[in-house]
C-alpha cells in the first residue's frame, strides 16, 4: 500500500467516525431558547388552566403546521386537546414538514375563545376540504400560544 493510499485511508476512517459521533442539533427559529424549564402537556395545561395565562415553555409533539408557509402548528397534548402556537410579530415561520416531530416552544401561553372565521382560516391553511371548513360553526375555547421561539427536535 502507498503513503497516499495509507493516508488516505486513515483521513477517510477518522471522518466517518467523526461523522458517526456528531450529534445533530435541534432546528432554532426566532430566538434561541433552550429545552432547560420546559414543562410536559400535562404540567403546561395545569399552569395555563390556573393562572388563564403564563410566560413558560413547553415541549411537546406537532400535530399540524400551516401547510401555506408555516406560519402556526399544533401541539399535541395528549389528552385529545392541542395547543394553537403562532409565533410573535410573525417575524419567523417554521418547516411545513414538520410534524410527527417534538419541539420546544417559550413564550406568551393564554386561554382564548377563536372565533368560527379564524378556525375556519386554520382550516383551510391545514389543507382541511371544503365540507370540513364549513363544518366549524362554533367558536372555540382553547389554550393558544405566542412563540418567541421554538426549537425543533431531529
């Protein structure tokens, strides 16, 4: 075997251990948060209930993202509710593939009543059919969410 051959090798070996070895880094929108303080569903929806609003984090899985440019998403909190998040001053937007995944969101949680207009745009941004929109003729009261940032989990 030559130098070059041997040298070669050897640069080869190190860089697919290197390369098996690095971790990959959790996607950051908005501002950079950390997963450190983040409370489960269950701990999230006890917080918000009680208080009617909170500055907190939460970490839990996508349902749904805004299939037009994701710009909102949904978080599954596990007990057949979901959580609206959109994100301040809609100055960030997130992948539209998304979900399945877990993120961490940090900011402004709060209970709000949506009105039947804007669950019906959610709908349709969803990709939802015609017959589904129009099947939303009650506003609804739920826990909504304003991100300052949000990190997405690989």
């Amino acid at each position: 075997m030559t130098i070059k051959k041997l040298l070669f090798s050897a640069f080869l070996s190190l860089a697919l251990m290197t390369c098996a070895f690095a971790q990959e880094e959790p996607a950051n929108f908005g501002e950079k948060i950390s997963a450190k303080g983040a409370l489960t569903p269950t701990e999230f929806v006890t917080e918000v209930e009680g208080k009617g609003e909170a500055k907190t984090k939460l970490k839990a899985t996508i349902n749904d993202v805004c299939q037009v440019k994701g710009c909102w998403m949904t978080l599954d909190m596990g007990n057949g509710q979901e959580v609206m998040v959109q994100f301040k001053d809609y100055g960030f937007f997130v992948p539209t593939d998304v979900a399945g995944k877990t993120a961490v969101v940090a900011g402004h949680a709060f209970v709000d009543t949506v009105s039947v207009e804007t669950l019906r745009h959610y709908a349709e941004d969803a990709g939802k059919s015609k017959a589904e929109i129009e099947a939303i003729t009650q506003p609804e009261q739920r826990i909504s969410f304003m991100a300052d940032g949000v990190i997405i989990e690989e």
